[in-house]
C-alpha cells in the first residue's frame, strides 16, 4: 500500500485500527512512534547491486491506555515528514514489537489496516541455479533396470 493510499484511507475514518495477520487488533491506545523513509542499497547473491526505499512506520503499545491516535493527527504526522524528509509515494512497510521487532506489510480491508505477513526471497534465483519448480516426474518414467523388485532383497 502506497503512501497516499492511507492518507486516503485515513480521511474517511473515524478511528485507526491495525490487525496484525493472525486477526488480532493491535491495541487501541498504540502510538506511531515513527514515520520514516528507509533506504536499502545492497547486492543479491547474484552480484546485482538494488536499491529499494520503503515509508516505515514503527507501531508501539504502550502503558498509556487512554491515548488515542486519530487520523487527523496521523495525516498531520505523514504531512510532516513528507515535508521535512522529503517522503515520495512510497510502498509503506510497518514495524511493530512482537517477540522482536516484525516487519509487516500494509492492506485496508474497509475497516481495518491489515499488517500482512513479509517473506524473504532470493532475489537472483537464476544466478543460484535453484530451480523454478521441482520437476515432476511419474514411476512410470523411471527406468526400470535401476529398481528393486519387490522380495529381491535390494531394499
């Protein structure tokens, strides 16, 4: 989700809530202690060098149990940090404290913003020789001379 999406997304709502991918709500009384732009230069396995930039959020859960966000003031904070950090519309990646600190990625069911699940991937699949898909092969195309029977003692 881009960063002028949730700004969007942010004006037509009441309240702010995030639902962490195992449907649970982040409790209500979070702050976002963080708005930022993240740059990430480095090189696949592969020797190709990448750069990617993603807006961070960091979510955290206090003890302040009567502190509300409102959108308003989210708006206001993404405005400013747009300005100051000169923020583009970027894909927006959130971090919230769990056992460690996960990195989630961002959806909106309606309601709700949605901390989806992140996996890490090779990124130079075709440098690392890993195959696209396991070949399938049937028993039938398995040659024959190399087999055990069944009661021939070779298993």
């Amino acid at each position: 989700m881009k960063l002028s999406e949730i700004k969007s997304k942010l004006k037509q709502l009441d309240k702010i809530a995030f639902k962490l991918p195992n449907g649970e709500l982040v409790p209500n009384h979070f702050h976002v202690t963080e708005v930022g732009k993240i740059t990430k230069n480095f090189i696949d396995c592969g020797g190709t060098v990448r750069n990617e930039e993603v807006v961070n959020f960091q979510l955290w859960n206090a003890n302040d149990y009567d502190h509300r966000l409102h959108p308003e003031k989210l708006i206001n904070i993404i405005e400013l940090s747009e300005k100051i950090l000169k923020i583009e519309d970027l894909e927006v990646e959130v971090e919230y404290q769990a056992e460690t600190i996960g990195k989630f990625g961002l959806d909106f069911d309606g309601t709700n913003f949605l901390l989806t699940s992140k996996q890490t991937d090779c990124l130079a699949q075709d440098a690392c020789g890993i195959p696209a898909e396991k070949p399938k092969l049937q028993f039938s195309e398995i040659p024959a001379q190399n087999s055990c029977a069944p009661g021939s003692g070779c298993c």
